[in-house]
C-alpha cells in the first residue's frame, strides 16, 4: 500500500494528539504482574498495540477494548510467547520482565520491529541474570527462568525498553534492587507511576537511579496512556516542512523540548498549557549540527522528520545517530530521489537544503516513513510514498489527519 501525495501545499488547522504507542505497549508488558483487571485509558488503535494485545490473549489474558479504553485482566495460561505474534512488533519483549517475576519463566523469540539497525537484548537479559536468572539464547529465542531476588545493577546504556523490563522485574522480586542509568523518557515515568498505583515502592521515579522494594503481589488499576509527543512533533513537522501553521492539542509541551529547541529560532512557536502552535514565515535556515541521545535531549525518533526538514530548508545540517546505524542511510537514498542534497559518512549525514520534488519513494520503519511522508508533502510535484504498513505501526491515519489539515493526500489515485 502507498499514499500518493501532491506536495507544496501549506497546513493549516489543528491536531489532537492520541496515546502514544511506547507509553501503551510498555504498560500493556506490565498486565502480567497482576491478575486482576488493568484498565488503559486514551490507548492508540495502531497496529502495534493491536498486535500487542494479541499477544497477551493469546498468552491467556483476557482483553477487551471499547474505543480507546482497553481492558486486561485474567491468568496466563502459559509463559511462552507465541512465534507468529511475537515477531510482529519489537514491544513483545516488554513481557519479559514482568512474566519471569511473576511465574519465574518466560520464553520469547526474538522480536519484531523496525529494520534500523542492532537493537541487542543485553542490557535486559544481563540485568536477569542479575537478579538471579539463568538465561539461555538461541539463533531464534531467548528462555529466562528462577526466583528473582534484588540487586544492584547499571545500564550499560540507558536503554528505555531494558529499564520498563528491569522495572516490572523488580516490583516482584524478592528484597531491594537498586538500577543505575536509567532511562528517564516520559514514557518511562509513566510506568513508573502505573507500577506504583499498583502496589509496587519505587524511590526516585523520574530519575535514572531507581530504587525497587520487591512486593510479593500487585493489584490492578486504572492508567491513561500519556499523548505521543511523536506523533505530535510529526504534526509539528509537517506545518515546519509546508510553511503552514499548526496547532497540536491534547499534549505535553514539556516532552517536546528537543524538537521544540530547534524549531524557537526559525519558526513562530506558541506554547499553551496542553497545546503547541508552529508557524512558519519563509524558509528557515539549516539547523546546524544535531546529535541524537537519550530524553531529555534530541531523541532518535524523531531524527527522520529532521533529516527531511533539512533536506528542504536553507543552508547546511549535520545529524549524527547516535543510536541505530541504519536509521540515516535508508531515508538519505529515498531523500535523494527527490532532490535532496544528502551525504552520508558513517553515522553523520551532512544535508545542503535543496527545493525537493516529487517521486516514488520506499518507507522501510515507521519514524522513517512519517519523514518520507513529510518531504513529499513539502515536495513540488506528486510523490509516491510505499511501505505505509510500516507507518500505520505507530499512527492512526496519518494520510487522513494531513489531509484534515489540507494536504491532498490519499492511499488511492487522486480523481
């Protein structure tokens, strides 16, 4: 499937913002601590949380959804993850940690995802062994069993998804555990406050040094899953890439800070309590040098809308990935078919602003194709943008949200 979009037409309107999928998927891992119900409120209809709860009904919960409330209560009937469903999406190891605390095994394969580059289960698997696992690896899967009892432990990096893991593995394990490096993302702290709604005692929430009193049982509860601020920068994006002028609701401003810091000096930007205003006037010069790290800096995730708001602007931009190594090389080539000036070395692509036109261009994952998408609208001409199956992984109808704002844009040809 592909969209097909005629650029160069400026947005204008407003946007709400939904749940953001990193947030849902995380908290989703976190229902097997508990057999009572768990209640997820604001929870994305996107096909990674769809898969996700496939997952955990085919593990034995029972799960149900009206609108965006999502309900997960129930036993698991067993601790291995099915391969057809595991595979799908990168987020199935978020059950790691809480099924092997909870019934002291779990078997995963190894999960799906986006094709960006080495995305290693180290950082989990070692901090298991930490607390007592033995852990066994094949070619295919990984098998983590035994009684979970607390330890100190540091990230070699402050991984997000090895911190949730690490997280739910401590809520149940027995005695204190201390976890340095932490990952401090929002989508963190969000579970970090489920867990404690939950009955778990977590010291120093927030933060990247955690402190973890082991519970011998959680209860269930009820969470919103706090707004995207992807989706939101990508709405951001598209006003930034059209020289438009959009307003995003139902956010939070404070998660935006690294996009936010780069948009202030080239475009009009307007900060409410739950809303952000971009407008543009002209286009604005390159954005000087940008290294991706870990929140609060310049997050990885939205490195693609960069790269493709340099590719249409004035001037030079240097991006370095910090964090997945494929992430720069496969939009630079597509970025290219369309004009764009853009060199890659290693993990620094330097970009001259070019005016971009339209044509026939290959999402390879998700945040890679929001930024295809987002240099097609910008584009003259008529754009083909493939691989939307990869985008609809994270956002609900993107083609038709731009569209509300005014983009001609449609999954069919234009009539």
């Amino acid at each position: 499937m592909e969209y097909l979009i005629e650029g160069g037409k400026p947005l204008k309107g407003e946007l709400h913002v939904y749940g953001a999928k990193n947030c849902a998927l995380a908290l989703l891992g976190a229902t097997v601590l508990t057999d009572d119900e768990v209640i997820l409120t604001n929870c994305p209809d996107i096909v990674d949380v769809e898969n996700m709860l496939k997952l955990l009904s085919a593990m034995g919960k029972t799960v149900t959804r009206t609108d965006s409330t999502v309900s997960v209560k129930g036993a698991l009937t067993s601790t291995c993850a099915p391969v057809a469903l595991a595979t799908l999406l990168r987020g199935s190891a978020l059950i790691l940690g809480g099924t092997l605390a909870r019934h002291g095994e779990v078997t995963l394969p190894v999960p799906g995802g986006c094709a960006i580059g080495a995305r290693p289960m180290d950082i989990h698997l070692c901090g298991f062994e930490a607390l007592g696992a033995t852990v066994t690896q094949s070619d295919n899967s990984v098998n983590c069993r035994g009684k979970l009892v607390g330890a100190r432990y540091t990230l070699r990096m402050p991984s997000v998804g090895a911190t949730e893991n690490l997280l739910c593995a401590c809520a149940l394990a027995k005695g204190d555990s201390v976890l340095k490096n932490c990952a401090t993302e929002p989508e963190v702290a969000a579970l970090e406050q489920m867990l404690v709604q939950m009955g778990a005692k977590i010291r120093g929430a927030g933060g990247s040094e955690l402190h973890i009193e082991g519970v011998s049982k959680l209860h269930g509860t009820q969470f919103f899953v706090i707004p995207d601020r992807i989706v939101a920068a990508t709405y951001l994006a598209g006003a930034a890439a059209t020289l438009g002028d959009v307003t995003v609701t139902d956010c939070v401003p404070q998660h935006l800070g690294g996009i936010l810091d780069l948009f202030r000096p080239r475009f009009d930007v307007f900060v409410e309590e739950n809303s952000v205003r971009l407008r543009a006037v002209g286009k604005p010069r390159g954005y000087g040098t940008v290294q991706t790290a870990p929140y609060p800096a310049f997050p990885t995730d939205m490195q693609s809308l960069l790269l493709s708001l340099a590719a249409c602007s004035v001037g030079k931009t240097v991006i370095r990935e910090t964090l997945f190594e494929n992430r720069l090389a496969h939009n630079a080539e597509q970025l290219n078919k369309m004009g764009a000036q853009i060199e890659i070395c290693g993990d620094v692509a330097t970009v001259v602003g070019a005016n971009l036109h339209g044509a026939c261009v290959e999402a390879k994952d998700l945040r890679g194709g929001a930024g295809l998408v987002i240099a097609a609208l910008a584009a003259d001409g008529v754009s083909k943008v493939g691989g939307v199956r990869h985008i609809e992984r994270g956002y609900i109808d993107l083609g038709g949200c731009f569209a509300e704002l005014g983009a001609k844009i449609s999954k069919n040809p234009f009539i």
